[in-house]
C-alpha cells in the first residue's frame, strides 16, 4: 500500500430510471450486497483514507447505506445533475483536504477490483497528473473514447460527440479516474460545458490537463470490472460475473462445491476448511460454515452460523439468528429463525423452530413447531440438553423444556416440563373392541350408524 493519502470520491446521484425502479441505483443488489457496498469494500481493501460519497438530492437511503458501510464516510448532495465533473466538484470541501491521490468512481460498478484502483495510484506516484482507466468493450457505443498520441493520452471524446473517425476508436473510458490531489481543483475548475448535452464533462479534465503540460495515462482492464450498470439486464449480467469470482474463491480456499454454477454466493459468505456445498444452495447475506459442514442441496441460508462439522439439508432454510454448534443435525424442510441449537442436537425431519435455544445433545422429533408468536409479541422456546421432543408436537412460547425431559408425541405443551420428566398434552386414546366390526355388520345390512 502506498503511503501517499488518498481522497476516494464516490458518484452516486444516479436516478436509476432506466433499472425501471423506484429504489435509488447504487441500492440495487449484487451478491446480497448494494452496488455502493461493493464499490465502499473496493476501496476498503485498496487502502483508500478518506472517502465522500456524492448523492441526489433526495437520496437520504443512499446517505444512510454509505454511513452503514462507512462510518466516516463524508456525504455530499448534487442538488442538480449537471454532469461527472460537476458531481466531483460537489464533494470540493473533502478535495480541498489536500489529499495525495483522488480518486473518482461511479457508484454502478461494482465489479471494480482493489487491484485496479491501486494500479491508477501508481500511475500517480510515477508522476501522471490524471489516470484513466480504459478497456474494449464488445460494443463501445455509448462510451467515451480515450484519444492518444503516442502514450501520451491527450483527450477523451464522449460518443455523443465524437466524429465518425472518433468512434471507430476500440480504446474506452471505463470511467474510474485518479487525479494527482494538487493540481485536481486547478484541472477541474475548468471544465465547462461546452457539448451536445451541455454537461460538465469529468472526461474534459484529461484535455485540460494535456493543454496545462500535465501528463495523463490510461491503464487498460477487461471489460468485466468497469461495466456500468443501468438496467436490469446488466444487473444480472453483473451478478453472473461476481458469482463466477465468488464460486472461484472459495474452491480456491479449498470449498468442495460439487456443482458450482449452481451454487449462490452472497459477497460476505463465509465458509470454511473441507466445507461440502451440495448443488442448488443458496446463501444470503451474512453466513459462515464452519470447518467440515456439509450444507446439502435446496438449502435456503441467511444471516446464519453454521458450526464444525454439521449437516444442514436437503431443503433446509436457516434465517437470520439460526446460530448451529458442532456437529448438529438440520434435516429437511426444517425452518431456524433467531434459535441456538447447542452440539449434538438434531432436528432432521420437519419442523420449525424460532426464538428458542435446543440444548446439547437434545432431539427435536419430526413436525415439532414452537409456537413463538402470539399474535402480538414473539415468545421463546427453551428446551434443555439431552431432551427428546416426540413428533407433532407443538411448544407454546413462553414455555421451557428442562434438561433430559421428554415431551410425548403429538403434544400440545403450554406449561413447563421439569428436567427428567415426561410430559403429555394430548387427548388420551380410547379404544372401543369389536367396534369396527361391528360396523362393517351394520353396514352389510344397509344401517349407516355404528
Ligand atoms: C460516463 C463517461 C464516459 C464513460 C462511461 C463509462 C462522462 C462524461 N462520461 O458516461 O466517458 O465511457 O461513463 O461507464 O463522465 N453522476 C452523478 N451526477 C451527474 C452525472 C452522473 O452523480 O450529474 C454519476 C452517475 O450516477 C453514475 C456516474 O456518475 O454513477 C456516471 O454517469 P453516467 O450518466 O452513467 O455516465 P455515462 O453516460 O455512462
Ligand atoms: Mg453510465
């Protein structure tokens, strides 16, 4: 990492319109995760020191994701859309900090690796006044096309603008800039707005600086990390690539997945050693799996913790608060809200437990339910070690379970069970000899009653 300060400028006033959404465009979702969280963590890990995020002017959920991803991050608000370089320029009062390296991104790439971002740093440290990243798209229209002279780049010319002979260029504007902090302001202050959409143009600043004797230099990247996201299409397109990057990483980190492409990521899963993922598992956000789990197919998890060696699936769901000791035992369709199951414990076969605790050890027979909520407020289920809770039975929050106790099958519990007892809330069976035949005789001779 560099030891020169770093001023990351974050452009997200975009509107979105074209996503045919009503959520602001930096909050839509890749991996779990929002494309301004993805360009925040970006320059996390680059090492960025101080960072403004420039937002529209009723974008408060925007403010409050970057504060939520970024405590010191400094918010500043375009009040009008007039163009890059006047977004930059509404983040003035962090410029004048008098940083080392500024550094601008848009808030709708959120493929952008640390890596590239401390490629354009170089680029300053070696003495460039302004670094652009470039890149050649499949399709380029659309694009800023980056003009040199030798390898010296002297402008960038928005297609918009450009001339027949301009747009036959292949070399892009990805978009990402990096401005050597003293001559930033200077470089910036001069673009105007002089064009076809009479905006002010970021892209002007590579021009400016050329005609001020300041060096400017592309660096070139696949088109993967700087596609802008504007529609939904290229949402999804981008999700395919992160998923792609996040499938690699982990089998990297030695992750058996059997069937990858099958397999959904969020951006912050955490799994382990000799962890198994089974084909169609999907993670949302906030999950880790311990050491030699094994989490089976049509698994759901989601703000989850899944301890060594435990078995999760098929078709289990595990939802925010579900916290797995070792060795535990989830089978399938069994739903864990907000509910600790201590080592050992097992609940294999339809059930649903939520705000509760299943101690060490303790079995949780099939179609158990707690029954946390009343209609009103949410209750909690606490079931001791080693207790054996028979099948069917449903456990009516507020209510504890002691230590050893058995619960038997098809009960309805509303009060709690003493460590080591058995406990039965159930209509006592009634058997009635001979009545069965009895009605099969009523019946051959035409009576409908028993
Ligand atoms: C921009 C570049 C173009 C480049 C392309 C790469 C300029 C003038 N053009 O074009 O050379 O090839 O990106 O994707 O920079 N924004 C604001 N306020 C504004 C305008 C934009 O915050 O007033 C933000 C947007 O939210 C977005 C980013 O700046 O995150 C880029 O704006 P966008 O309108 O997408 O620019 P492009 O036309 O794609
Ligand atoms: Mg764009």
């Amino acid at each position: 990492m560099s030891a020169r300060t770093c001023l990351a400028i974050v452009l997200a006033a975009g509107e979105g319109t074209r996503m045919l959404s009503s959520r602001p465009k930096a909050l839509h979702a890749v991996a779990g995760q929002s494309l301004l969280a993805h360009v925040l963590s970006a320059l996390r890990d680059a090492g960025g020191t101080e960072t403004a995020v420039v937002v529209g002017p009723d974008h408060d959920a925007v403010a409050a994701e970057a504060r939520s991803q970024f405590p010191a991050a400094q918010i500043f608000v375009q009040r009008q859309r007039r163009g890059t370089a006047h977004a930059v320029l509404a983040a003035k009062p962090a410029i004048e900090h008098g940083a080392d390296d500024i550094l601008v991104i848009f808030g709708d790439t959120p493929l952008i690796r640390p890596r590239t971002l401390e490629r354009l740093r170089s680029a300053l440290a070696g003495g460039a006044a302004v670094a652009v990243v470039g890149f050649r798209p499949a399709d380029p229209a659309g694009y800023g096309r980056l003009l040199t002279q030798g390898d010296a780049l002297v402008g960038i010319v928005e297609h918009a603008d450009a001339s027949e002979s301009e747009r036959a260029i292949t070399l892009c504007n990805g978009g990402l800039m990096a401005f050597a902090g003293k001559s930033a302001l200077d470089i910036l202050e001069r673009i105007g707005c002089d064009n076809r959409k009479r905006e002010y143009y970021l892209t002007d600043a590579i021009a400016i600086a050329h005609g001020m004797a300041l060096r400017a230099v592309a660096i070139e990247v696949t088109e993967d990390e700087v596609s802008g996201i504007n529609t939904k299409a290229q949402l999804a397109a981008a999700e395919a690539v992160m998923q792609h990057r996040l499938r690699q990483a982990a089998l990297d980190a030695g992750v058996t997945l059997v069937a990858p492409e099958t397999v959904h990521l969020a951006a912050d899963t955490k799994l382990g050693k000799e962890v198994v993922i089974e084909p169609y598992v999907v993670f949302g956000p906030g999950v880790v799996v311990e050491e030699g789990a094994t989490i089976r197919s049509f698994s759901h998890l989601q703000g989850a913790h899944v301890g060594q060696g435990a078995i999760v699936g098929p078709f289990a769901r595990l939802r925010p608060g579900a916290k797995l000791g070792q060795g535990v035992h989830i089978g399938n369709f069994v739903e864990i809200k907000e509910a600790l199951i201590e080592a050992g414990a097992k609940a294999n076969h339809l059930a649903y437990i939520g705000d509760a605790r299943v101690g060490e050890g303790a079995n949780v027979g099939a179609g158990t339910i707690t029954c946390n909520y009343d209609g009103e407020a949410k209750h909690r289920t606490d079931i001791g070690k080693g207790a054996f809770i028979g099948s069917n039975s449903a456990l009516v929050a507020p209510v504890k379970i002691g230590d050893g106790a058995y619960v038997g099958s098809g009960s309805v519990i509303t009060g709690d069970v003493p460590a080591d007892s058995l406990a039965i809330g159930r209509g006592r069976q009634v058997v009635k000899e001979g009545w069965a035949k009895r009605l099969r005789g009523l019946k051959s001779m035409g009576k409908r009653k028993a």
